[in-house]
C-alpha cells in the first residue's frame, strides 16, 4: 500500500491535504503537525512526504537536509505559500522531488505526488 507523509504546521491546511488523499486514493495517509514529528516518524513503507517550508523550530528545509543526512531517498514535495523562498534555496540543495505553490488545487497534487512516487522507482 501507498503511504503518504503531510507535515504542515496549519491544522487546516494539513487535514484538507489528508482529507483529499484519503477520498481520491486508497493511499494510507499520516498527518503530523511538525518538523520534528516528520523526523521521528519511521519512514520504513514511505512512498512520499508532502512538506511544508515554512514551519516554526525546524522549517522545511531542516527536515529536508536531515532527511538527507540520513540517507532518506523517500521523494519529498516542497509546498509553500511562499514561492519566493526558492529564491532563498540553501546551498547545496537537497535532493526533492517537487515544489508546489500554495494554493493548489487537488488535481496537481495528487499528479505531483505520483510523478513523485513514479520517479523514485527508476
């Protein structure tokens, strides 16, 4: 089975995303509200971590890099409502998947997300 991590901070934005996936796929779905949360979570049968940049004590970028450091080769997709922040992209960058702009709409994530998947197999 799919399993997709959605680490964002906002509550609502967070539970739309799991809301979303849950109904359009038979993907299994675990919402976590932080940075933190996302690096203590086991990523043993993950396919994919949606992950937000602007998040308070460890940003997007934290986790990315740690993930990395790690030797995490889970695809992560970088979401933002902020896409001047790529501007601000740390140096060297981690290896991601993709980057949405917030707002987006269900269609492109859930593509984004299997383009992500699909990439990681090859």
């Amino acid at each position: 089975m799919t399993k997709i991590l959605v680490v964002d901070d906002n509550d609502m934005v967070r539970e739309t995303i799991e809301l979303l996936i849950r109904t359009a796929t038979d993907w299994e779905v675990v919402a976590l509200r932080n940075g933190q949360a996302c690096l203590d979570h086991p990523l043993d049968g993950v396919n994919c971590i949606l992950l937000d940049l602007r998040m308070p004590n460890l940003s997007g970028w934290d986790v990315l890099k740690a993930l990395r450091l790690r030797g995490s080769k889970v695809p992560v997709v970088l979401m933002s409502g902020h896409a001047r922040e790529l501007d601000d992209m740390p140096e060297p960058f981690p290896i991601v998947s993709a980057f949405l702009p917030k707002p987006f709409s269900g269609v492109i994530l859930l593509n984004t997300i299997r383009e992500a998947i699909g990439s990681n197999d090859h």
